[in-house]
C-alpha cells in the first residue's frame, strides 16, 4: 500500500553561484550528510512506533532485518532519483520480485509493503506522522497488523524538500548465510543458513531436487527417493544450521526446498554445479 502527502512550496530562494562557488561542495556533502542522519533517525523511530501500534493489539513486536532495510531503503531512493510513486519501479518489479532479485538470500512465506511520500518546505518529517497517517489507511494498517508478519525493514530517502519512505513487512523462513556466489564447481558444498520462521523446528527439512529426475538417492536397501533427496538440518548455535551438497547427479541445477513434514514452500534457492 501507498501513502502520499503534499504540502505547498511556500518560497525558492536563489544566491549567486559564484559568490558561494568556494564552499558550494563542502555545503552539498554537509547536507547530504544531515540528511542522511535525518532519514536514520526517521527510520529507527518508524520501527518502535509501528511495534508501538502492534502492541495495542496484543501483537508480537516485528524484528528489524538489515536485509529488508536495504531493500526498502532502495525502492525509496529510486523512487526520489526517477520521479516515480509507485510498488512497481521503472522494471516492473514489485516487492517481491524486487526481493527475488535483489535479496535473494532470503526465503519468505509472504511479503507486503507500505509507501509514503512527502514534500514539505519546511522539511519537518516526522515518523509519527508517517506511521499515523499508515494507520488511518485501511491496506497500510492491515500491513501493520498482520499477525503473520515477523520482521520489518525500514528505508527512507530525504532530498530538500522531498521524503520518502518504505515499509517492506516479510515472514522470513530462511536466510542463506554462505556461501554468496551459488554456483559451484566443487564436488561437495557445505551451506550455511540462519533459521528465521517463529515455527517450531521439530520436523523441519529440506528437499533438494535433481537435476536429473532419473537418478535414485537410497534411503534404505529396498527404498528410495528418484530424482530427489530429503535432508535434515545439522543445527549450530544461534538458530543456524547447515547443509551439504554431494550433487549425485552431476552438473546441472540442484533446487533447495524447506518445509515441515511432508509439506514443502514452493519456493527454493538454485545451486548450480559446473
């Protein structure tokens, strides 16, 4: 969902270019650098008044999640850069495929996203103004209550007179730890990934499908999986487990499926052997 608010230009003023030409870069970098703080700040206050708003209604706090901040923090900038108000960008990418291809490291259930866009001369930007006026929008306020929601990234741009900001709401699964490149020529590769998802991980594992459909992976003497292969998680500390790859059958695509039981997200990470 979206949200725009408006506020008239109340007067431009011009200087001279040359009287200020000295000083005019260390002037731009010092308020960048304000800005930069500023939109900080906003996005910090942003996260505590919307788990402010959850808490009225007997909802867990959303967790913070620098993946999902830079994210947010992206579609805010390109919608400053390229003029533009909007969940698709110039790409035709929404959220989620914004997600796919930009944050791919991370393996969700749902996603949403919240808008806001300002233009105000006297540049008071406020994240209780912000937040409120999500609140008194029935999509926004929907997105701030889901009951499914686990974690947040906030993101938002300030540019003179201009502010945007971002909400992009997700329940994370898992998130791919290492390695950062997969594509691989090694003949065994171990992963990496943290647990995200509130379930409980009694039951929880991964199917990794083949390349090849054909090839057989033994369970048993008399059973066995074709074409696919479950695997349980070898669990670290700090919610993280790993996984290891044999590829038995050779080069090709291996898909990483997660899920609990017999049930599985459709959605999955690629390994490619060479």
């Amino acid at each position: 969902m979206r949200w725009r608010a408006n506020h008239p230009l109340a007067r431009v003023l011009r200087y001279p270019v040359k009287r200020f030409l000295l000083f005019a870069f260390s002037l731009i970098s010092l308020c960048a650098l304000y800005s930069n703080n500023i939109a900080s700040q906003l996005e910090r206050e942003i996260l505590v008044l919307t788990n402010q708003q959850r808490a009225r209604h007997n909802l867990p706090a959303l967790i913070q999640e620098p993946g999902l901040a830079d994210l947010a923090r992206n579609h805010s900038r390109n919608m400053m850069r390229n003029n533009f108000f909007d969940h698709t960008d110039p790409q035709g990418l929404d959220v989620s495929r914004r997600k796919d291809r930009y944050y791919p490291q991370l393996m969700v259930s749902s996603i949403g996203e919240n808008l806001y866009s300002i233009t105000d001369s006297r540049r008071t930007f406020t994240a209780a103004q912000m937040v409120q006026g999500w609140m008194e929008s029935p999509g926004h306020r929907a997105n701030i209550l889901a009951s499914d929601y686990t974690h947040l990234g906030v993101g938002v741009v300030i540019q003179g007179d201009r502010c945007y900001a971002t909400q992009n709401f997700a329940s994370p699964i898992v998130k791919l730890i290492s390695p950062s490149i997969l594509d691989t020529r090694k003949r065994r590769l171990t992963l990496s990934f943290e647990y995200l998802s509130p379930r409980a991980a009694q039951g929880f594992k991964a199917t990794i499908i083949y390349p090849d459909p054909s090839v057989k992976h033994f369970v048993s003497e008399n059973e066995f999986l074709q074409g696919a292969e479950f695997q349980a998680p070898r669990w670290q500390r700090n919610r993280r487990f790993t996984l290891t790859l044999d590829f038995p059958a050779g080069k090709g695509d291996y898909k990483i499926h997660f899920g609990w039981g017999n049930s599985r997200y459709q959605d999955y990470f690629t390994i490619r052997k060479r």
